[in-house]
C-alpha cells in the first residue's frame, strides 16, 4: 500500500481483534478492551492527523513514494508522526513486516534522508 491512508487505516483491524479478545474474557478483559479502544483511537487520531498535515504539504499527494526528506520542512509533524508511532510501538509491539511496522520504518527512513 502506497496510500498513507490506507496504509495508517489497515493496521486498526489486528487491533480490533485484540480488543475483542480482551472483551470475550470477561469483566477485567471488557476493562482492558475499552482502554485500548481509546488509547488506540487517540494515537491513531494523531498519526491520521500528522498525515493530514503531510498531504496538505504536498498538495493532497497521498502516495508515499513522491515523499522524502520532510523532515527539514516538516518538523513539528515529523515529531507528532515520531510519537504517534512510538505509542504504537508501546500499545502493541507490531510484528516484523506488518503495516505499522512497515509505514513507520518508511517514514522515519524518509525523514533521515536529509
């Protein structure tokens, strides 16, 4: 997936089978799920919002092969987008090769080429 939307969007669905998990094990399992609902939810808002920023930089693009080295004209969204995945790490530790795994190497990849 080369759309950053896409690309931010596609993780969610792991995350909902964890929080359906927690759910089906009972009270304390509902407890944990509804904290991981909105822990989630408040760091992909984050992430979703640093993307935002990053098309309306580069004039609505949303395909991320044309970015690069926006660190250096970006820097207040580079640290959101460094926090927002740095939170996801810590929600879920994402397995090698999965999206977020994928998109945050990417970014943090094209934020170092400057």
């Amino acid at each position: 997936k080369d759309d950053i939307k896409k690309s931010l969007a596609g993780s969610t669905m792991s995350q909902i089978g964890y929080m359906v998990l927690a759910a089906g094990l009972g009270p304390l399992g509902y407890a944990f799920a509804i904290g991981h609902l909105l822990a989630h939810g408040a760091f992909k808002a984050n992430l979703f919002l640093s993307a935002g920023s990053v098309m309306h930089g580069m004039n609505d693009e949303t395909d991320m092969r044309k970015y690069g080295a926006l660190r250096s004209y970006m820097p207040i969204t580079f640290g959101c987008f460094l926090f927002g995945q740095a939170a996801l790490h810590a929600e879920g530790r994402p397995q090698v090769g999965s999206v977020e795994h994928r998109v945050g190497f990417e970014l943090i990849d094209q934020a170092l080429q400057v």
